[in-house]
C-alpha cells in the first residue's frame, strides 16, 4: 500500500506538471515539464529531506547539547523497533515538529526551540512518538516528495508567467489578453491544485500517527496535553522559520499570519477532531 500511495502521487504530480508544461510551451513545454518532472522526483526522492531541514533552519543537535530530547527519542525508538533518527532543532519561538526522510535508516525529527520550552517531559514524549510513527508509517517519503512537488509546480506557474504563459499561435505570437488572463488563473490555481493533492493525502496521516504514537507511549494523556498547547500557542505566534510547502509535515499546521480562508485548505485535520478521537482511547499496549 506504502509503494502504491507513493506511486501515485508521483504519477499524478508528474501529469499536473506536464499540463502545466503544455500550457506554458504547447509540445515542448510538456517535454521539458515531463523532464522537470522526471529530475524532481529523483531529486525530491532523494533530497527532500534536507530541502525541508535547510528551508526551515534547522541545525543538527547532539546528546551532550539536548539529553532530554535524545533520551526520550532513543527510548521510543527501542520500543518501536527504529533506528534513532537524526535529530534537529528549528529556531523558531512557535512550538512545532515535523519528521522527513524516505526510510526509516534515512530518517531525521525537528523540533522548534518553541516547543522544547513549552512541553513537559509527557508532552514531549506524545510529539515524539506521534512523529516516530509517521516515521514508522512510511508517511515521511510521501509527506517530503509531495511537499517537494508542491514546490516545484509552485515555481513552474510563478516563472512562468513572467517568461510568458500559452500557446504560440499559428503566427508564432504569444501571449494576447486571453493567454494572460488564463495564465493569472493558473498562476493561481496551479500551486492551490498542489495543495489539494497535499491535503487529501495528509488529513487521514495525521489521525494514523496519533493512534500509532499512543500505542507507541501506552496512553494518549501526553499527546492530547500536548496538542491542546500546540493549538493554544499557534493561534498567537507566527512561524518565522516553516515555508508553507512544508507545513504539512509539521505535527500542528502553523500560522502564517494569513487569513482564516487558508482554514478551509488545511493539510491538518481540526485539532478539536484529533483530541475528540484521543479522549476516547484508553491505555493502548503497543502492537
């Protein structure tokens, strides 16, 4: 199932960006959207990580400089049977997380320095557990491509209205009042299309990875204290750090300073959901 999801973002991905392409450049601009394409998903594959850790300035940290959040992360990561991530801190006063990687061996967890200040030990154990088990999920290589993609369709509709967008016409002239109002709209709708795939492979993740991580933990009290914080504090504090391409890797959807309208495209399902679905677990021995 991992390999078929995987699979069929790529493909769908690479399609949205060969339409793209043909309306920017007729035939040859869905060659070179085919072969944009084909480049960003090898590189999005095999890179992707480290353009979600660069973009957000996250820097490596070791055990002798967070000892708490290495012991927490080694302990679940014995109990779940994973290789210890590589772990990073995001200096970002908004408190969030977010896991990224294609495997589980090539896996790495940021934390921002907001939420390190804000979580007690049980919290801090919740948020780890919930990012190990997207780790555990496969949810990371499909969350880190699709963001990558996103990204790259972003790009293609942005440049390509200031090169030119459409069709030459059979005088071999471009543009024209037509073309330019298409091409505005798909300046628009392009990247909000690239979230729409973003956001129907997410909100189904996220519930996963909760109930994963509370059978990873045992109890889903550390988990729910936790998201009720993470709610309370990014409804007042922008993230300075997290590019929207990649906030739907993050463990809460973080604020943007946007307006409320950025709600209903959401890669996160409601918080109040989530916690609603938490209290009615119990203690949950791990599988």
């Amino acid at each position: 199932m991992r390999i078929f999801r995987t699979t069929l973002l790529l493909v769908t991905l690479t399609l949205f960006l060969m339409i793209v392409g043909q309306y920017l450049g007729g035939r040859n601009g869905m060659t070179i959207g085919l072969g944009f394409a084909v480049v960003t998903n090898i590189f999005a594959y095999f890179f992707s990580d480290k353009i979600a850790l660069k973009t957000s300035g996250a820097k490596p940290v070791t055990r002798e400089q967070l000892p708490r959040l290495y012991e927490v992360m080694e302990r679940l990561a014995a109990k779940a049977n994973l290789p210890v991530p590589k772990l990073y801190v995001v200096p970002d006063a908004a408190p969030n997380a977010f896991a990224t990687g294609r495997n589980p061996r090539h896996a790495s967890v940021a934390v921002t320095q907001g939420l390190l200040q804000i979580m007690n030990d049980d919290e801090l154990e919740g948020v780890i557990a919930h990012e190990l088990s997207h780790v555990r999920n496969y949810d990371i290589l499909i969350s880190s491509v699709a963001a990558t993609l996103a990204g790259a369709i972003t790009w293609m509709a942005h440049w390509g209205w200031f090169f030119g967008y459409g069709d030459s016409d059979e005088g071999g002239n471009r543009g024209g009042g037509g073309n330019a109002i298409l091409g505005l709209l798909l300046m628009i709708l392009a990247p909000l299309g690239a979230m729409l795939l973003q956001l129907g492979l997410s909100r189904q993740r996220e519930y996963a990875a909760d109930a994963t991580g509370v059978r990873m933990v045992g109890h889903p009290y550390g988990l729910i204290s936790a998201l009720q914080k993470l709610g309370a504090y990014n409804k007042r504090i922008p993230t300075t750090a997290i590019s929207p391409s990649t906030s739907s890797l993050c463990i809460v959807k973080p604020l943007f300073g946007m307006s409320s309208m950025s709600s209903l495209f959401s890669t996160h399902p409601p918080l109040e959901d989530r916690i609603a679905t938490l209290r009615e677990m119990t203690v949950i021995p791990q599988r």
